[in-house]
C-alpha cells in the first residue's frame, strides 16, 4: 500500500513539474512579430547580374529616380546606387534632412515607385 502512494505520489510530483515547466515556457514566449510583406519591384533580374550590365536594365533615370526620392523625403543626397537588393533592381539614395537625420529612399528603377524607406539614427543604424 505504502509502495502505491510513493508511486502516486512521484507520478503526480513528475507531472506537476512537466506542467509548470511547460507553463513557463508558454508565458515566457513572445509571439513573434509581424514581418512586413517583402516588396516586389517591376524588375527582378535573373541570377547575380554584374554592375556593368545594371543601367541596361533600368527603367528609368537616375536623375528622374533621384527626383522622386527627393519629394518623398526633401533633403540633400549624400549617396545614389542602383542596385539588386531583396530580387529588386532599384535606385537607393541615402538623403539628409533639415533636422540632420539620413533616410535611406529606395526607388523601383522599373517604375519609379517608392519601395520603402528607412530613417537612420545619429549611429548609422535604422531606428526601427
């Protein structure tokens, strides 16, 4: 009889600490984000395209990219690339505000339409 309550006793103090084990780890878990959709440019080069071969496949100008960027976020340009980022072929501007902060503009080199943009703290670092 004593040998019954041990073995009731241990099973039920086994399944209690797997419960609360499993428990923790349930609570302690954080949902992970919500990753944003990856965009999709009009041009998406095959394979790994060399810089040479890049300009040929635009759409559109540097200049008539630059003059998108620079209505989206008004500023100066300190740096222009057109390059295959995520699949994209796209014009990549990186601008300086007026409040001295950078913001990186990509523009689809297919069409001209604004892929995203991403505001840089005073480290160099994306802010989001």
């Amino acid at each position: 009889m004593k040998l019954k309550i041990h073995l009731l006793l241990a099973t039920g103090f086994v399944a209690a600490i797997v419960f609360g084990v499993t428990a923790c780890h349930l609570i302690k878990h954080e949902p992970e984000e919500a990753k944003e959709p990856a965009v999709i440019g009009s041009i998406r080069p095959a394979g790994k395209p060399k810089p040479a071969d890049l300009l040929a496949l635009a759409k559109i100008s540097l200049p008539a990219a630059m003059d998108v960027a620079l209505t989206t976020v008004p500023g100066n340009v300190i740096s222009a690339e057109l390059e295959v980022e995520d699949g994209n072929l796209q014009y990549s501007f990186d601008i300086v505000g007026a409040d001295k902060s950078t913001t990186e503009v990509e523009i689809d080199a297919g069409n001209g339409k604004v892929l995203g943009t991403d505001k840089e703290d005073g480290k160099g670092e994306d802010k989001d």
